[in-house]
C-alpha cells in the first residue's frame, strides 16, 4: 500500500512509514492512501472471533504494510491493555431499541483521542527505525485541552521522542490543567500560554513554517512533528473500532450479517467521522453517516448546501472540543469523491477566500453518504437531563450534540436503523456541565463536582480523575505567546 497527497497532481507515492514520520505532504495536502483495502462479509464474520489488539493489527495491517503483522500485534498488544483500557478498548452499550453508544473514552485521560494517541506513538517510533531517520522527533502540540493530555500521555517515555504542550492559560477546565500540570515523563514538557488557543495555534504554527527555526533545531539533532489529526497514524486506529462495533452488534445477536446500521459521531476537525466513512468503504455495511455539530454548525450548513463558508462567528461552547471552524480533514472527503485537482482548488480558495462551493456532482456524491444536523447549547443540556433521567444513561456534552443530532435525523427522516453513536468523553471530564445539565443548578466548584456527581448518579468516578488535586504539580510555567520558541528551546537543552 501506498500513500499519496490529497493535492498532488502528479501522484506521487509514499511509503506509511513516511507517511506517518511526516504528518504533512509538502505541497500542504493530507496523505491518503492510493486505493482502499476490502473487507469481505466472511471477514467481518472472522474479525467476530479477534481481540481487540488482533483486530486492530489486522486492519492497521492493510493500511501501513511497511509494517509487519507481528510488529503491529506487539503495539496494538501494548496500547491497548488492561492497566490503559480496564473496561476494554470501547464497551459498546445499549442505550434503547435501536440505538448504541460506542464509548471510546476508557483509556488513560478519558477521551477518545486515546483510542489513536495510545498507539501512534508507537508507530512513529518503528517510522524512526525504518525510515534510518537518526535525529529525535520533537512533537509539538498546541492544545484547547483534550488533544494535550492524552498525546503526553501517548508519548511519554517513547525513544527518540520529545513532547512539548502549549495550553490557553484560562482556556483550558480545572480538571483539564491538572490533567497536564501532573504529568510525568522524561520527555515531556508542559506550558501555559498567555492568549487563546488561536494565539497558540498560531505560535506552533509559526514554529512549523520557519525554515530557520527548522535548520536550528536539525544542528541541535532535532526534526518536528505533529501529532494532530491530519496525520494519517491518527486516523487508521479510529477505523478499527467501527469494525469491532459492528462485530459487537453481531455477536449481540442485534443485527445478522450483512444488516446495514447507521452511524452517528459527534464532529468537530472531520477526523473520527472520516475513519467511519473509510470503514464503510472498505465494506462495513454503513448506510448513512450523521454527522453532528454544536453552535459552530459550519459542517450541517456545507453538508445541506454544498458551501463551506468559515467567513462566521465562532461560538465558545459546552462542547469545546468541537468549537473549530476549520475541519481539516474534510479535505481528504474532497478528494475521495472527486481528484487531487478539484481538491487543490477547493483548499486555495479556502485559504484566500475562506469559502468554497462543491460542483453539484461532488455533492451527490456527499449526500449518498452523510448527513449534517446541529444541536444548540439548550438541545446539549436537554438532551443529557433526558437521557440521565428517561435511560439512566449518563453522558458527556460532546456525546449529546451527537444523541440529539440523531434524534433530529430520525425525527425528519423516519428511518430507525439501528445506529452506533460515538460516545468520545467522560461525563466526569465534562462534569460541571453535565452536573448543570441535569440539576439546572452548579453549587460546586469544578473538582467537588466530581465526587458530588459520583455520588448522586452511583457511577464511578475514572480512575485518571480520582484525586487529581492530591497529584504534585511538575509543570507551573506561564510564558507569552512570543516565547514559545524560547520555552522549546530550554527545553530540548534540558
Ligand atoms: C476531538 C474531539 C471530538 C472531535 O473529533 P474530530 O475527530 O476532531 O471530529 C469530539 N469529542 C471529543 C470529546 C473530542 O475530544
């Protein structure tokens, strides 16, 4: 298998384990591979019998074939065990009839980002070895919270690797600080910035772009890398439990072989969506893709009109980890329903104009497939109150734009199929809005809450956000954004 970029007119071919050292293809595009690997139903019936790791493996396997099967059965093994996952990968719970939440947040810092941070690094260190590179990767993170914790915690430790973290100084929950001013590792730093998260963003991206900065680091023995989702070893993990879903309905004996289900992910960069619809083009019988949004609805409007538009007012929400106006990997949908040279031209006038509208050809080929639909932060909080109090389910914000988006669909389509939801935080990492949410009341402070919401629903509090506060703080650092290079600095000097 190999990999080309998403703008490259010329096709030019990658191997994964440069892909996966890279991020990033040169000419700006994302790296998707040249065709995609089929999955039979006799396969999907095979898979049934797999652990999670060797169902991973497996599917990881066609992807990244630079990569043996062994060596990806030894990462999967170690990324996903017991001490990381103590209630498996993703527990898929039924919720009512027709409906199952797929929890992805049982790993280390309660987000879903785990299901692929626990394993990329991994992957990256093997890219290291085969790809003869001797300098130290230095990956780079600029955080709005949730993508920060759990890649230090994914690349803690690892070989050849060092991690630096920058968060919004009053951006960021109580829980979510702790969460990184706690953390350990010989490898790691961490630092509040001044500013929001777009100042940040800004700084590692200026980071990223200056050549100087670039040739500094290579005499110091150093490469950058990144660790967000555009990255193509981010993205082929989250296909693997879409799969073991479908596996777990079966096994369940809630749908036969061959039934279609619908899909339903809570979405904010098009990541974890993206991975659903590649899953489905491998073969897995997906019918529809919901697509669901918070107040920032740039999604639900391109998905019914055909234009993307970020020329709009961005919304602090319940739901942070979906306020983004840029959903990058929308691009790689782009290209899989038209060509590097439609892609290309869509992505420039995005940067310069920051809208495009897609051919009406590309959008029928988007509607077969997706459907867009929004929750406001009023739906958000009803929807957790009801499904608390009606199902005694209790979920997180993000998990609610989701429910109540499917419950949109299904209101306006009549179509009840059986529908996974991606179910990506803890309640307990989203506490306090969850707490007020149900309560219409927020008498505790951000860790009480906590405990209090522990005891009034009987549901455990995870084990990476008990006693947080008792924890010993290794990172105080407060730096303006203009010395976040700086801060880079001293620390690779440590
Ligand atoms: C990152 C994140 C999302 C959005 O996922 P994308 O792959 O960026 O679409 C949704 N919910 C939570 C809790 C997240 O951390």
């Amino acid at each position: 298998m190999k990999f080309q970029s998403t703008r490259d007119l010329n096709k030019t071919k990658y191997d994964s384990a440069q892909v996966i050292k890279q991020g990033l293809a040169n000419d700006g595009g994302l790296f998707v591979p040249e065709e995609i690997p089929m999955i039979s139903q006799d396969d999907i019936k095979s898979f049934c019998h797999l652990s999670y790791p060797e169902l991973a493996a497996t599917v990881l396997g066609k992807f990244l074939s630079d990569y043996s099967y062994d060596e990806l059965l030894d990462d999967c093994k170690n990324a996903y065990n017991n001490d990381s996952f103590p209630d498996g990968a993703c527990p898929l719970v039924k919720v009512d009839d027709s409906t199952y939440s797929l929890e992805l947040w049982h790993g280390p810092t309660c987000a879903f980002k785990d299901m692929a941070l626990q394993i990329m690094p991994k992957l990256l260190s093997r890219a290291l070895v085969k790809t003869g590179e001797k300098k130290e990767a230095l990956v780079l993170v600029a955080t709005s919270g949730d993508t920060g914790k759990a890649a230090l915690e994914g690349y803690k430790d690892v070989e050849q690797i060092k991690i630096c973290v920058f968060y919004p100084k009053d951006g960021v929950s109580t829980v979510q600080q702790l969460q990184m001013t706690t953390q350990t590792g010989s490898n790691v730093n961490v630092c509040a910035v001044e500013g929001n998260f777009d100042d940040i963003q800004s700084g590692v991206k200026r980071i990223f772009n200056d050549e100087k900065i670039a040739e500094d680091l290579n005499k110091q023995g150093y490469f950058l890398s990144s660790a967000n989702s555009i990255n193509f070893g981010r993205l082929a993990p989250q296909i693997v439990y879409y799969i073991k879903a479908y596996c777990d309905l079966l096994i369940h004996k809630e749908i036969e072989l061959g039934d279609m289900i619908n899909v339903c992910v809570p979405t904010g960069n098009f990541g974890n969506i993206l991975a659903a619809y590649i899953a489905k083009l491998m073969g897995l019988p997906i019918n529809k893709l919901i697509c669901a949004s918070n107040s920032n609805n740039i999604l639900t409007d391109f998905l019914n009109t055909g234009r993307y538009d970020r020329n709009r007012d961005f919304h602090l929400t319940m739901s942070p980890s979906m306020d983004i106006l840029i959903s990058s990997n929308l691009e790689r949908l782009i290209y899989f329903v038209s060509d590097a040279k439609q892609t290309a031209e869509y992505m420039n006038l995005l940067n310069s104009k920051g809208c495009y509208q897609v051919s009406d050809d590309i959008k029928r080929k988007i509607d077969k497939n997706f459907v867009g639909y929004y929750a406001d932060e009023s739906q958000t909080a009803d929807t957790i109150a009801k499904y608390y109090n009606l199902q005694d389910y209790l979920m997180d914000t993000h998990t609610a734009v989701a429910f109540s988006a499917l419950e949109s669909y299904r209101n306006e389509h009549k179509d009840n199929t059986k529908t996974i939801v991606a179910s990506t935080a803890s309640p307990y990492k989203f506490a306090q809005n969850v707490y007020s949410s149900i309560y219409n009341s927020n008498p505790y402070d951000d860790l009480a809450i906590l405990e209090e919401l522990s005891i009034i629903t009987g549901t455990q509090i995870p084990k990476p956000l008990y006693q947080l506060d008792k924890k010993s703080i290794n990172f105080m650092g407060v730096i303006s954004a203009d010395n976040m290079f700086d801060e880079v600095l001293n620390f690779i000097k440590k």
